[in-house]
C-alpha cells in the first residue's frame, strides 16, 4: 500500500465575531500596529508579530485573521485582539468567547510523482494548465471544496479545504487521479 502524502499547513484563514463596535478611525489614532485607509479599504489592518498574523478588522467587530498555522494560535491571536481593542470598543456587545470559524487552510506536499502537467490538463475535465502564464496546473475538487495547485515535480499546494481531514482526503484523490499520467523514471 502506498504512503499517504504528508502535508504542512502554511496558512490559516478565519473569521471570528469580537463582540466589540470599533470606531477604526480612533483605533488607527491610539494603536500603531492598526493601519486604516477606509478610501482603499472599508477594514483596518492588525498586525502581530507574535503570533505572526494579521487581520482585518470591521467596525462591526468581525474580523478575519490570516497567517497562522495553527488553529491555537488563531485562538491566541483573537483573545490578544480582543484585550487590545476592549478599552477603546465604542460599545462591548458580547463578552462570550468569539466562536472561530476557519474558511480556508493552505497547506503543501509532495505527491512523490513527476507529473506530465500537459497530459493531466488534456485528459482531466477539472483541471487549468497554462504554462505561458504560470508554471503550475490547477486541479478542482467538488467534494470536499478544494484547489490544488499542481507541479511537474510533485509539489502541490492544497487550498480551500477547512480542516485537515479534508486536506487528507484531497490529497489522497490526487495521488490516486494522477498516478496514470506520472512520467515513468527513465
């Protein structure tokens, strides 16, 4: 039986509730990790070194955190923004724990196969290949929701799953979908 291809997550991406009305001029005004341009963006920007995140931040209080990679130190990075924007909130609406929702997990591996990326995008239905513009193949899963951004040598970058289940199973149709159009070791 083969291996199962290993993964590492590089990117996390949520969405939380902070219970917090936030007035994102005065915010920008009092904390210097907050950059706000509402011409160019309605949100305002935080960022953290560490944990090494930043996230955007609503007036409504919702925010989206990207940069982790781990689902703790979402939950870290959150209760950190919560203690840091409460004594300038212009009106706390909840101080229950934010429930944390993750919309997207990035993670990348190595199929352990040398892919004929021309092949895969004439014979797959789901797949994008154009090598002009970049040197990866696009590979589209319905079910669960995810992308995975395939190269010649193996290396794939997955996108779009929530959780690392659906990372596994992704992985694991790819490698059973492209095994007929790996290149034969000469």
């Amino acid at each position: 039986m083969s291996k199962k291809p290993d993964f590492v997550i590089t990117n996390m991406v949520a969405s939380a509730s902070l219970g917090l009305e936030l007035d994102l001029y005065a915010l920008a005004n009092k904390i210097k990790e907050i950059e706000y341009e509402p011409e160019q963006f309605p949100g305002a920007i935080l960022k953290f070194k560490d944990p090494k995140a930043s996230l955007l931040l609503f007036k409504n209080g919702k925010v989206v955190c990207v940069g982790c990679k781990q689902r703790i130190l979402i939950e870290r990075t959150i209760d950190k923004t919560i203690k840091m924007l409460t004594p300038y909130a212009k009106k706390i609406l909840n101080t229950k724990k934010p429930k944390i929702d993750i919309t997207n997990i990035v993670a990348s591996a190595n199929l352990g196969l040398e892919l004929d990326l021309y092949k895969i995008a004439y014979k797959l239905k789901d797949v994008e290949y154009e090598p002009e513009q970049f040197p990866g193949a696009i590979l589209k899963f319905k079910e669960p929701k995810a992308s995975l951004l395939l190269f010649k040598n193996g290396k794939v970058i997955c996108a779009g799953a929530k959780n690392e289940k659906e990372i596994r199973i992704v992985l694991d149709k790819a490698k059973k979908l492209l095994k007929p159009y790996a290149e034969k070791p000469r």
